[in-house]
C-alpha cells in the first residue's frame, strides 16, 4: 500500500546542492497530486516501490521559483507529512 494518498501535503528536505548562490539545505513544501506503482527495476527505483508527483507550493529557499509542477517522480522515502503545505 502506499505511503501517501493524492490531496496529501507533505515536505522534502534537502541538501547539498552543488550551487554556489544556492543555500546548503532547504524544505520544499507541496501537495500530492497523483501517484505510481512500480513493479519492476527501472533506472533509478527499486522494484515494488510507490513514486508520487507533487504539486509544489512553496520552499524555505527564497531564491527558488513556487509554485510550479515539474512531473516528476519523487520517492516516498524522501517524503514526509506535513499539517499545511
């Protein structure tokens, strides 16, 4: 079963970013707008593994650009549920 379900907010931290002007760490802040199964290896997630698509709102880095929806997959691993998005 998946770890998360569409109308979901939840936040991924991050760090490390390799640009200079960029900060070393930050929370993005979204909604969950869609979600996928994937039985089967594939490039970059193990097989059996839930991947969702976010709808981001907001970041505690101001130089990013929200909101926006890129389409990508993102891994509940690197999720976490939020009260408000």
């Amino acid at each position: 079963m998946p770890e998360f379900k569409i109308g979901d907010l939840i936040a991924q931290d991050w760090e490390g970013n390799e640009d200079e002007d960029a900060p070393q760490s930050a929370t993005d802040f979204g909604e969950v707008v869609g979600l996928c199964y994937l039985p089967q290896d594939g490039s970059y997630y193990p097989r059996n593994t839930w991947v969702y698509y976010v709808y981001w709102t907001h970041s505690t880095c101001s130089e990013c650009s929200y909101p926006f929806f890129d389409g990508e997959m993102t891994a509940g691993n690197t999720l976490r549920l939020v009260n408000h998005a």
